[in-house]
C-alpha cells in the first residue's frame, strides 16, 4: 500500500464518501469518482480525477514536494 511506504510527513491518505458528504463533494468541486487532492499548508494545490497507479501518484506526489 501506498500509505505504508511513504511516510505520513510526506503523504497523509484520507478516504471520504461522497454519498455521505455531499457538502464536502461540493465545495471541492468534486464531479467524478476517484478524485485525488493534494493538500500543501492546508490548500488544495493539484486536484485529478480518474484512476491512478501508485507510481503515478508518487510522481505527483515528488511533483509537489
């Protein structure tokens, strides 16, 4: 898993279901399932949509660092 190699200084993973949170969908502008949003100092800096590898998400995740 992807939340076991990097550590939690460098990625925190939360999960939300967006049945259950419909306000929290909206506000992040949230229209497909899975969305990913990487957070720096508390603001959304890189928001993407769709499936990705972990691979891929470690390339943003280096991205961003």
């Amino acid at each position: 898993k992807l939340s076991e190699e990097l550590s939690e200084d460098v990625l925190k993973i939360v999960k939300m279901d967006v049945d259950e949170n419909p306000n929290t969908a909206r506000a992040f502008g949230i229209m497909s399932i899975p969305t990913l949003l990487f957070k720096k100092d508390g603001q959304v800096v890189k928001q993407v949509a769709g499936v990705h590898t972990a691979e891929q998400i470690k390339a943003i995740v280096a991205e961003l660092s």
